[in-house]
C-alpha cells in the first residue's frame, strides 16, 4: 500500500486553565452530565495548573515516531490531530489536505477494543472526513495490546517500580467501562467483552514476563452515575481490600495506558497512593510504555505492516481487530454501544 503520511490521533487534554470547562464540555457532549460533575473533575486539572500532561506527552511521542521512522527508511510526515482538544483532528485532516496528502495511515492512541478504546476513534475519522472536502483515504491501524513493542516496556517498568520492595503484589489498572458496553465490545460472533478479555491478556502477558502468577486486574477513573453496573472493583476499593488481607507493598501497572495523562496522575498518583499511604502500605507504580523507544518502534511495524507487508508480531492467540478504512467498521456493528446495536 502506498501511503503520503501518518496521523497520530488521541483524546486531546487542556494546556491552561482557561481550557479546562470547554475541554471537559467537548469531552462529555451529548452524555447528560450534571454540570456539578464536571466542577468536580475540573479540579482535578486545575490541581495541576490546568494542564493534562497528554499533549506534550503525544509531541513527544511524535518526535520519537519520526526518529524511528527516519532509522527504518520509512519516509513519511507525522500530523498530530485530537478528538477532545487542540490540535482537533478535523483542523489536522484540513492540513493535511492543504498539504497534498491523498492515504494516510492513523495511530490510535489506544491499544484495545470497545466503544471508546476503539470504535470512537472511527466516528473521529467519520466527522473530519465529513467535514473537510476531498479528505484524504485514512486507514486506522490495528489494536495492539499483545504487541511486544507494548508489553515488554510495561515488564520492565513493573521491574524498576518494584526494586524496592522485596515482596509486593501487582495490580493491572485500565480504564473502567460500563458493563453494558464491555458486553457488546467486539464482533457479536466473539461473545462481547472483548475489552475487558484484551486488558486480562496483556496483564497476564506482563505478568508472564515477569515471573509472577499471582496479581490483580482491576479498573479505575469510572464516571457514571452509581446506579449503572460498570467494570469492578475499583482500584482505590482494592487498596481496601488488599489492607484488610495484609498486604504490606503493592506495585500498580496501569496496563491500560499509553502515557502519563491526567488519569494516571490524578487517579493512580494522587488518590491510590494516598489511600494506600494512610494505611502504612509501601506504592509504587510502573511507568506508561509510550516514553520508551520500543513502543516508537512498534508504531513503525505497524506502518510497515500496510506499507511493506511485513508480519504482525502478537504475544497471543486473542482476536486483533480496529484495522478499518474511512471511519467503516472492522466487523458488522463491532463495538457499537448498546443502545446502537443491532438487536
């Protein structure tokens, strides 16, 4: 396949605390939410002058993609366009018309299926090519959650978070989701769940390269109403549970996430370490795959998978689906939300 360009598209984050209420209304448009709950999340950024690390952390990540881009002789321009905040991908796919290009494969900032790890990023490439004329073809690159590029840096972050301890127990933390949409993530003919299986499978594979048998998957940074079921336990519930059984030492690996943003530092950083603090246990947690140079690199095979024809290299046998063109599904209905399903 040939192709004029790379799109690095994710959530978007604030830069300032004049950014904070439009980001935070951009991000729940549409959903109902009270607006004292949006007050509540906003001094979660505003704790940190308004910023979400996410941005800076994507530029960065950018500068290291065309660094192994130029090292494998892949000569193609890296955009960077978001869903929630500037740069807005409608904004970057204009440029990128502006500039000539005519495909361009996209990076997802998200490594699994589901509604939001993975479909929503297709109704993105659906509303910036709806709204930008003669937009270029845009091919969404596959999942990637059992990629060694993926796995491997979060065992060694694991390693060097827990060197201080001499007994500890690992939690696997990602995104929590309501049930419902677990329930529909994935083809109908893969039985649904396929997020919540994925997060199981690159924690067990972390957990394997490690060594360890016994450790935790649980979830985090769950926004919905209480009466809605959504993926449990909590992380902050677990530091509970895990107190009350004697745990002296816990290691957290946010497997569910690419980089350090605002729901790493606020919801692992802040509020897991300081309930497991007010106990006396000893926290520490692993560092975000995206900093190291072999999550770059993966980003470059998987452009090479397109443009060169070179295998996939995966760590499992589980499905690995979110290749899609134009914004189109991957499967028939694959990851709608419930209330979109075919019934």
């Amino acid at each position: 396949m040939s192709v004029d360009a790379l799109l690095l598209l994710s959530f978007g984050g604030p830069e300032g605390e004049a950014d904070v209420r439009p980001f935070l209304e951009n991000v729940t448009r549409g959903r109902g939410v009270p607006p004292e709950r949006l007050d509540e999340v906003a001094q979660h950024y505003l704790h940190f002058g308004g910023v979400s690390p996410i941005n800076r952390l994507n530029r960065d990540l950018i500068e290291a993609i065309r660094a192994a881009l130029a090292a494998a002789g892949v000569d193609l321009p890296v955009y960077f366009g978001n869903r929630n905040w500037h740069p807005m991908i409608e904004d970057t796919v204009g440029e990128m018309v502006a500039d000539g290009v005519r495909r361009a494969l996209v990076f997802p900032t998200s490594a699994y299926g589901g509604y939001s790890a993975c479909r929503q990023y297709d109704e993105d490439i659906l509303r910036a090519r709806a709204a930008v004329a003669d937009a270029p073809e845009l091919v969404k690159l596959r999942q990637f959650f059992d990629h060694p590029g993926f796995v491997l840096p979060f065992a060694d972050a694991v390693r060097d978070a827990a060197a201080g301890f001499d007994d500890y127990r690992l939690v696997f933390t990602a995104h929590s989701i309501p049930n419902s949409f677990d329930a529909t993530a994935g083809p109908s003919e893969l039985g649904g769940h396929l997020y919540s299986k994925q997060v199981a499978e690159a924690a067990r594979l972390v957990a394997s390269e490690l060594g360890v048998t016994e450790y935790d998957v649980v979830w985090q940074s769950r926004s919905g109403p209480p009466q809605v079921p959504w993926l449990d336990p909590d992380i902050v519930d677990h530091i509970d549970a895990l107190h009350a059984k004697g745990v002296a030492n816990l290691v957290v690996c946010p497997v569910g996430f690419v980089s350090d943003h605002l729901e790493v530092v606020w919801d692992l950083d802040t509020e897991a370490r300081e309930r497991a603090e007010s106990y006396g246990m000893g926290f520490a947690r692993a560092a975000t795959p995206g900093p190291d140079p072999r999550f770059a690199e993966m980003v470059v095979e998987l452009v090479r998978e397109h443009i060169d024809g070179v295998d996939q290299r995966k760590l499992s046998t589980l499905s690995t689906l979110g290749c899609t063109v134009n914004g189109d599904f991957c499967a028939v209905a694959c990851c709608e939300p419930p209330a979109r399903r075919p019934r």
